[in-house]
C-alpha cells in the first residue's frame, strides 16, 4: 500500500478542489470537483459529502474511486476504495470541515496505489 509522502501532501493541502472519480454498478464513470476535503493519515482521505448524490450511489454500488489533484503541471492520482459513513467519529470530522450547512455523509477514502500525473517521462507511473 502506497503512503502518501511530504510532497503530496503539501500539494493536497495547497489545492482545492479534488476530483474526485467513482463509477456506478455499470461501469459508467462519474468525476466531481470535491472542496470539502482532509488527509486522515498516510493511506486515508476524507470528503464531506454536502451535495453528492450519484457520487454516493457510486460508491455504494462499487466502491473503486480515484482522486486526481494538481497544481500548475505537478500532480497525483491517488486509487483505492471509498466507503460512505453516515454517522461515528469520521462523519464528525467531515462534518467540522464544513463552515455553513450540514453534511449526507463522510466519504473515507483508502489509498491502495498512487500515480505520477506530472507530465514527462515518469508520467503514468507507479509510485511506490
């Protein structure tokens, strides 16, 4: 399992939105721009969902998702499984993210693998 390193992490913190990538029981994909957003640690990510619908039901139905973010030419895409919380300490967390309104629900995203999406020769790569 991939961890995500100094530099990725100050590139996820420096950034905003996310897109966040999911894709229904079909295989059809969906990818939404997420600015309500946290590093839990090393290997999670967590989103509050204020507006997602079909983003929810994706995750729900299949829980593969990828998070892409990048400033300028530099980037990263984080792949894993998501898991849709509705209430317990992460849905608290996602839901002290949010300055006005009220969450559906945590999103908590594991990162199995992390890709260099910087353009140039690494671009595409596995990180390891």
């Amino acid at each position: 399992m991939a961890g995500i390193s100094e530099d990725m992490r100050e590139l996820l913190e420096s950034v905003k939105p996310w897109v966040l990538a999911t894709v229904d029981s079909n295989g059809v994909p969906h990818a939404v721009p997420i600015g309500t957003v946290a590093i839990l640690n090393d290997t999670t990510l967590l989103f509050g969902a204020l507006f997602m619908n079909k983003t929810l039901d994706n995750i729900k139905a299949n829980p593969n998702a990828a998070v892409s973010v990048w400033k300028g030419a530099k980037g990263y895409q984080f792949k894993g499984r998501a898991v849709v919380e509705e209430s317990g300490p992460d849905f608290e967390a996602a839901s002290n993210l949010v300055k006005k309104g009220k969450i559906k629900a945590a999103v908590v995203f594991n990162i199995d693998s992390i890709y260099n999406i910087t353009p140039g020769p690494d671009a595409g790569k596995k990180i390891e």
